[in-house]
C-alpha cells in the first residue's frame, strides 16, 4: 500500500494546515496583513498631493503660451518652456533637468517615441514626448493623473463606447484621470508636454516592460533608469518627494 508515505504533496497541505485553530490563525495573519497593506495605501493616496509642485492649469498656461509664441515650431517650443520653469522655480523648491539634448527612446502600451525628461520625483514627472513619424498604442492603466498638452501636430483618442475619436490639437490637453484607459494616437508627428501627478513609481513597470518583452534595448533602459533616479535623488535631496 504506497498510499500512506507518497511524495511530499499531501504531507505538506497537511502541514500548511494542522488544525482548526492553526487555520484559523494563518487566515486571521493574512487577513490583518492585508488589512494593514490598505490602510497604508488609502494613507499614501490621501498625503501625496502635499508634495505636489505643478499644477495642471500653470502647465496648460504655458504650453499654450509656447504654442502661441512658436506655432508649429518645437525646436523653439521647448527651450522657450524650459526656460520659462526654470526662472519660475527655485532650485530649492522643485529640481529641474535644462539638458534638452538629453532624449531616449521609449516603448509602452505598443507606442512609441522620444522623451525627454524635464522633471521627475516620487509624485510628479514632466516630460516632453512624441515623435515626427507618428505612433499609436494603448494609454496604460495608471495610478495617477496624467495631463497631454499637446505642442504640436495631433492626438487622437479612442475612448469607448464612444465611437466618435477625441481630437486634440496644439495648446490642448488631453486628462486622462487615474485609472481609465484608452486608445490613442499621435498623429504624424506629435510632441506633448506630459505632466503625471501620483505615485509616480507606480507607473514605471508600463513605462519599462517592453525591453525585456520586446525591445531588449538595454541602452535605452539604462539611460532611462540613470536619469529618472539622478533627477529623483537630486529632487529628495531638497526634500521634494
Ligand atoms: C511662464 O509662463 C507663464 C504662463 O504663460 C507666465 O504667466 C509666466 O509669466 C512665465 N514666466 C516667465 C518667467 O517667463
Ligand atoms: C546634455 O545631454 C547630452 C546627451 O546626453 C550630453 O551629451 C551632454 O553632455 C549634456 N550636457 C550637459 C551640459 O550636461
């Protein structure tokens, strides 16, 4: 009779649970765990805009401005909104990256394009995104508040069951609020100032996961990494999380 002393399976679910009262406990730990994981999550969600920066309306003020000052034109667009942040902000309030040379190329969502990263910190970034060619993808499932202005060309959007696309042009901006999705597409070279609000580290795994996925351009992920944790620890370094 081999049924009694088999392989470690049926030994080990026994094990896991050897009595009522130890299964009582496992569940109750797991229940006070999991408990405890949301508390501090609906904590963090609740505290996280006191180290906001920006607001969405100042950066739609100035998109639109740069896009009043040099319609159609990027090359000067975005010196003139650099150029603008950086007289606006102190460096002892919000830390600041003025190298626009600095661009990698970026895959999420099945898009892509070139970004430049003019800001980022544990609850906000600001970047300059897009691409001449044209690009089209999924918009990601985020955890915080995303705002397109758009610079130049077009962006679309699908948004169903809405069967009409959403149309955004430059000196507009397109809200996509934590937690919805949609398709979009930037028209035949479109740029974007992208400004995200929430827990910013949250989004990086959709903003990452297609070099090991797909890409497997590791240099790309290298300098992506390298510059988001330099302007993170020079942003934590002034106390700006
Ligand atoms: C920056 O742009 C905003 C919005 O157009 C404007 O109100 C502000 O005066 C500008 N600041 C500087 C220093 O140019
Ligand atoms: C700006 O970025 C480019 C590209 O990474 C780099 O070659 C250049 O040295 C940087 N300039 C400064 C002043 O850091």
């Amino acid at each position: 009779m081999p049924a009694k002393k088999s392989s470690g399976k049926p030994a080990q679910a026994a094990s896991a649970c050897a009595s009522p009262a130890g299964c009582f406990m496992k569940w109750a730990t797991r229940a006070v765990i999991a408990f405890v994981v949301y508390l501090t999550c609906s904590f963090l969600d609740r505290i996280k805009d006191r180290w906001y920066v920006f607001t969405p309306e100042s950066l739609h003020e100035l998109a639109q401005a740069a896009v009043r000052a040099h319609p159609g034109d990027i090359n000067s667009i975005i010196p003139y909104i650099v150029s603008n942040l950086t007289t606006e902000y102190s460096p002892s309030v919000i830390a600041l990256n003025p190298n626009s040379s600095e661009w990698v190329l970026n895959n999420a969502g099945g898009a892509m394009g070139g970004m430049y990263i003019i800001h980022a910190s544990i609850t906000e970034y600001l970047i300059i995104f897009g691409t001449p060619l044209g690009t089209e993808g999924h918009t990601g499932m985020h955890t915080a508040d995303d705002y397109f202005n758009i610079l130049v060309g077009e962006q679309w959007a699908f948004d169903p069951p809405k069967l009409e696309m959403e149309v955004y042009r430059p000196g507009e901006v397109h809200h996509l609020p934590r937690g919805h999705v949609k398709q979009y597409k930037m028209h035949e070279g479109c740029f974007a100032l992208e400004y995200a609000r929430g827990w910013i580290p949250l989004m990086l795994p959709f903003g990452l996961a297609d070099v090991f996925s797909s890409t497997l351009d590791y240099w790309s992920f290298y300098h992506t990494v390298r510059i988001t944790a330099r302007e993170n620890i020079r942003n934590l370094l002034i106390g700006k999380i």
